[in-house]
C-alpha cells in the first residue's frame, strides 16, 4: 500500500485481517500528510448536492455514492469502537450555513429532494432561528444533518496506525516509492532504501501522488485549505458560539469551516487561495480577519496554531 493517510492504513488493516500480508510506505511519518491535518469533520453527503449526482450518473449509482457517504460516518465510528481509539469523537451535528438567501432557497429544495428519494431527513434553519444554532448573523439560513461527526484528524491518524500495527501490517515510514515496474506478473517497488516485491499494489496518495503513477495525477488536482485554532476560550463563550456543539461549513466557493474543539478552541479554517503552498502567516492573517469579522469577540483572542 503506497500511502499512510486514511485510506492506506484502513486498507491496510482489512487487508491483513482478511490473511493478505501487506505493508504500507509513506515518504514522510505515517499520517503527516492531509489525514493528520484537517477539520475533523466526517460529513454527511459528497461534495456536490445528491440530487445532481444521481442526474449526472443514473439513480443506481447516484444513490450508492450518498448511502456511502452515510456508510462512511458509521465505518469510522466502528473503528473507534473496535479498536479503542482516543480521538474526541463527537457526533453533535453538522450545519451547512448559506451565504446568500438564494443559497438557503436552494439547501430547502435539497432537503425536500432527498427526503423524496433517499428517505433522509434533515432539518431547515431559516435565518430567523439561525441564532440558536450559531452566535453569528453573517449566514441567512441553513440545513442540520444531525449524522455528522467531529473528530481530532491527529490522533484519529496516530490510532489507525496503532490498529494497523496490531492487525499485523509492517508500516515503513520515510520510505517513498520512487518508481513501479511490473515484472514476471509481480510488482517491483523501488524506494528511497531498495527494491521491494508485491503481489498486488493499492495506491492511496490522493493529493500527494505526483508523477509515480501518471493516470492517477491526471486526475487528482490539490487544493490549499488552511486552518488557525484560537487559545482555549471560556466556556460561556463556547456555548455563545456555538450552542449545541455543532460542525459548521459554509457555501461560498472559497468556503470557511470551523468548530469548537473538545478543548474549548476555536478551530476556524478554509480556501484562502487555491494554491497548496501558500505562506501560512499570510494565510493566517486571512483566516484570522475572516473570523473576527465573524465573530468580533474573538478579535482578543491569541491565535496559538
């Protein structure tokens, strides 16, 4: 398995409980990448509207993409159940938060689409009770899906890797795979420390394939997406911001996501440019005067990550 994000420890571990030997190589620590370095959120959903994937791919499939989005959230709560991981997992609710009135018209017109068709109910917010979701009157509405989960991406990563290691795998840090070759209906990896032979290869990369297998880089563009996370703040401004502990996104296209953590921080995120090696200061700068604009309040308060 080339990769030790989500993908590659996940895989890894069922391989290997299933009696395949496997191991997984990362060219840097296992999990440094995107996995140990987001927003925590595992999502109701993909990221375009269910209704426009079933038109776009037929209702069979178009279905099978949402239930598996759904089966995602319950597969990660399953892991952390099994496996006894650490990992602030809290399933309070997501809300998608809309940055124009017509934004909220179209969320409403989804919800009724996907309580017709997938028989799955989320709740409407119009802006008028908007407050008792959020302390913020930036948004003119929004939808609640109350299936979503936030977690800590660090430990979440760290606890897949210890899984993996239980279950068997071998885990080869600082070990990327320069180049593949098939030979004699085997797998040659070559890596930073030597040759390597397999049987089958599952390549897990996602935005960090590079040119090692071509077909795949075509088709995986990366995005920058930064993140600040406040000092811990009081527990009564806690619940000001967000009263019922909630994941929150919004629907610009350079969108913002944040969330209170288990520690009581701000943790506020998103596009700042669409470019993945962005100065951070800069992008902190950005992200810090997004969210005092937000949340004046929080203008006091020191940005600590």
């Amino acid at each position: 398995v080339i990769g030790g994000g989500y993908t590659g420890l996940i895989a890894s571990r069922r391989l290997q409980t299933l009696g395949v030997k496997t191991a997984v190589f990362d060219s840097g620590p296992i999990g440094s990448g995107a996995s140990s370095r987001n927003g925590g959120k595992a999502l109701v959903g993909l990221k375009k509207n269910a209704s426009v994937v079933v038109e776009e791919y037929g209702t069979e499939l178009g279905k099978a993409l949402w239930n598996a989005s759904l089966l995602g959230i319950d597969l990660v709560k399953n892991i952390i159940s099994e496996e006894g991981i650490d990992c602030d997992f809290e399933q309070n609710g997501s809300v998608y938060l809309a940055c124009k009135p017509r934004h909220y018209d179209h969320m409403r017109r989804e919800s009724e689409w996907l309580d017709k068709h997938v028989m799955y109910s989320r709740t409407n917010v119009d802006h008028r009770d908007l407050r008792g979701e959020i302390g913020t009157d930036c948004y003119f509405g929004g939808v609640i899906d109350k299936a979503s989960a936030g977690l800590h991406p660090g430990k979440w990563v760290r606890g897949l890797a210890e899984a993996a290691l239980r279950a068997g795998v071998t885990l080869c840090a600082e070990m990327g795979v320069l180049r593949l070759e098939r030979q004699s209906g085997k797998w040659i990896l070559f890596t930073k420390k030597g040759k390597v032979t397999a049987q089958e290869v599952l390549v897990a990369t996602n935005g960090y394939t590079g040119n090692l297998v071509p077909s795949i880089q075509r088709r995986v563009l990366p995005v920058g997406s930064y993140i600040i996370a406040t000092d811990p703040l009081s527990t009564a401004l806690q619940k000001r911001i967000s009263p019922n502990g909630r994941l929150f996104y919004d629907s610009k296209w350079f969108l913002k996501y944040f969330r209170i953590t288990r520690d009581g921080r701000m943790l506020f995120g998103g596009r700042t440019t669409i470019s993945p090696n962005q100065n951070l200061k800069q992008s902190a700068r950005i992200l810090r005067q997004d969210m005092t604009i937000m949340f004046p309040e929080l203008a006091q308060q020191s940005v600590s990550h």
